[in-house]
C-alpha cells in the first residue's frame, strides 16, 4: 500500500503542479523538442518508508505495472515485505503479492491471505463521485507531465524549488538528461532527481523525502514502453466481493492505530 501510495502522490502532485503553472515557463532545462502527452506507459518502482514505528523497521515494497492514460486505468502488482503482510488477517510473515486494478471508477484489490475469509479472490471498492468525475483530468494531466519534463522542472521552479542540470548519463540502456530538484514544501524536504529521454518524457525518476517527525520515504520509478498497447482488465464479478468505502478506511484506521502502537493482535510487532 506505501508503494502504491507514493506512485500515485508523485503522479498527481506533479501533474496538478504543471496544471497550476501554465503561465510560468523558466527557460527549459534540456533541449527545446516537440512533447505530446503519451497514451499509455509501463512502469516499475521500489519504495522504502522508515519511522513509521519504534517496533517497525524500514518497509520496503517493489512493483510494477501499466497504465492507459486514454481510457482512465490503472492495474498494479505490489510485492509487500512479511513485515506488512503478517497485519493482514489471515496473513504471515512470507511476502506477499497483491495486485490492484482501478478501471470505470472502482478499485479492485486481490489480497491472496484474505480470499478464504471474504469468499472470493479479489475485492472491490466503489470511489466517491467526487474523485470519480475528478479521474479523467488527473489521467490528462498526467499524461502531459510524463511526456513534457521541462514543465516538470518550470513547475519546481516557479515555486522557488533548486533546479541543477546532473547533464547527460545513461538509464536502461537509453540516453538520459538530468535535474535534480531541492525542495522544502510544508515540513517536508523533498529531493527528486528526474532522467528525460531525447524526446523529453521521464524515464526515471528518485524521490527522496524527509518530514519533520522522522519519516523517510524514498522510491525509484521507472518509466518505459510509452504509447505501446497495454491491455488492463477489471476482473469478473464472480470472483468480485464489494466492500463499502467505509468499512476500509475503518479498517486502514484501525492497522495504522496498531502499526504506530507497535502492536498487532495484543502482542508487540
């Protein structure tokens, strides 16, 4: 769940960034090309969050996954540490595999360690409509900031963030040109280091951030395979149980309230 978090705070944030900075375009990092918003990408991240709890050490998690920013969806497949997976009812102390689909405003969720208590493979958990009708702009907006790195950088910029140019490396075989961007937002220091490919769409991207109550957060993202066909399916229905929205924040409340106690079941964690 950090992981997939994480993806989609560095997603959204920076598009609504580039949203709000239309009218501030410091001149460009890398070289002036032609960028279109790109349809479709793949990608894959590790992410390791520590100080979450005295008893918890750091949690790292690693995934991959597709998106088709055209059609609004979204699928994942996340890798959590027996550390996490054994809070999950039914769960143990051996990773886990939970893959993760949001297609036509729903979120589905296959957690294996919960199928014999839900009595089904997967979970479903209907969005609000409020952050369904807000779905397809944040996939637009998205797909602009994938595909254009320099309003990335002219967002940072125009918020009084630290722009450097890291000058031209090599990232997967592709050759790259980097930034690095310094920030201070809200108690929160943040250091991101973005790679762009000749035709200015990130190709990676390592995030570092620190709060000021000791949680650190760091993840490197990888970008690749933009415009190809990608197939994401939500799954059947038979194999669907819903869960109402709120019966899930109530649980996560009632994990995160254990988590920071360091207990879980009564026993220390």
């Amino acid at each position: 769940m950090a992981s997939v978090g994480l993806v989609a705070v560095l997603g959204v944030g920076t598009a609504a960034g580039i949203a709000t900075s239309a009218a501030a375009k410091p001149k460009p990092v890398h070289a002036t090309v032609a960028t279109a918003p790109v349809t479709t990408a793949s990608f894959s991240f590790t992410a390791t969050v520590s100080g979450i709890a005295k008893n918890l050490g750091a949690i790292t998690v690693t995934g991959s996954g597709q998106a088709d920013l055209v059609n609004d969806a979204v699928s994942l497949s996340v890798t959590l540490p027996g550390s996490v997976a054994r809070l999950i009812p039914g769960g143990s102390a051996m990773p886990e595999v939970v893959d993760a689909v949001l297609s036509g405003g729903t979120v589905y969720v296959e957690v294996p360690s919960l199928a014999a208590l839900l009595g089904a493979p997967w979970i479903s958990v209907a969005l609000p409509s409020s952050a369904n009708a807000a779905i397809p702009g944040v996939f637009t907006k998205v797909g602009g900031a994938l595909g254009d790195v320099n309003e990335i950088l002219a967002f940072a910029r125009s918020h009084h963030a630290s722009v450097h140019s890291l000058g031209s490396s090599m990232v997967d075989e592709t050759s790259v040109t980097g930034s690095r961007v310094t920030a201070h937002v809200k108690r929160l220091n943040l250091v991101a280091t973005l790679w762009a490919d000749s035709s200015d769409r990130l190709v990676q991207a390592i995030v570092g951030a620190t709060t000021h109550r000791g949680l650190d957060i760091s993840a490197v993202v990888n970008f690749t395979d933009y415009d190809a066909p990608v197939t994401i399916t939500a799954p059947p229905p038979s194999q669907v149980k819903a869960i109402p929205l709120s019966v899930v924040t109530s649980v996560l409340g009632g994990l995160l309230y254990h988590v920071k106690l360091g207990t879980h079941g009564g026993k220390k964690i």
